[in-house]
C-alpha cells in the first residue's frame, strides 16, 4: 500500500460512520443559506433537529423579560423552539415535542409558504430542555396545561 493510499485508509477509519463515513452536516457552516419552500420534509439525516420557533409574536418580534426586541436585535439573544423532528443520529436527550434553547445566530432558519418559521440545528447546538414560562401557562383546563398563545 502506497503512501496516500495509507493515509486515505487511515482517515477513512476515523470519520464517523453516518452518512457512509462522510463527516456530518455542521449547519453553521451554512449561515445565511435558503432553504427551498417547496419541498416537504419527510425525514431528517444525522444529528439534524428541525423546529418550530415559539418564542416569537406575529410580527416576528421575540419576547426577553416582558419586553418585545425586532429580529435585526435578537440575531445573537437566546431562541427557543419546539422539536417536530430529529435525525437518526441524535440522543434521546430530546425528545419530539421538547421546548429547546440555542444560540440565535445557530442553524438554518426557514419560513414556510404558510408563514410558519422553523430552524435546522445540530443536536450539538441545543443549551437544554425548558418549559413554557409560568405566564403563558393557563391552568384552568382540567385536561392539563394549555399554552398561550405568545
């Protein structure tokens, strides 16, 4: 075996396996890319979580300690978002349905035809796992919580 082909051997052999020993997808790397809105997305690769966002108004304003900031200013703030699919590769730290918290300025933002914005992260990205906070929680359904809207 030549060289480069040990050398290629070698690197084969330390690359993760998922997607056919190719590193996996660093979203960060795609800052600023759009996502097509024609498509449906019927399955997710690798350690990839797709969200939607909750924790903005209908003018797409985010909410920090009672105050309302315009996205130009929440580019780096915390967002929050609710996992509606993860990759095969992602732990069973999160779970469909969990609120999770990550860097604003993370992942792939996309806003559907229906006007619906959700976020592409790598599982890597999320901070934790959070509930609603208090005062968006209605407690007068005997069936359990229901959400405010934001």
């Amino acid at each position: 075996m030549n060289q480069d082909a040990a050398i290629a051997h070698t690197m084969q052999e330390t690359l993760p396996v998922e997607n056919s020993g190719l590193p996996s997808l660093n979203l960060d790397t795609m800052q600023g890319t759009r996502l097509s809105t024609d498509w449906i997305t019927r399955k997710l690769m690798g350690d990839v979580i797709m969200a939607e966002y909750v924790d903005e108004n209908e003018h797409g304003e985010v909410k920090r300690d009672g105050i309302w900031l315009k996205q130009d200013i929440t580019h780096k703030l915390w967002r929050v978002a609710k996992v509606l699919m993860k990759g095969p590769k992602c732990s069973n730290n999160i779970q469909i349905g969990d609120l999770v918290r990550f860097p604003g300025d993370r992942g792939i933002p996309m806003i559907s035809t229906g006007g619906k914005k959700y976020i592409y992260l790598n599982e890597e990205r999320v901070f934790d796992v959070v509930d609603y906070p208090q005062e968006m929680i209605d407690e007068s359904d005997n069936q359990g919580f229901v959400y405010k809207a934001v």
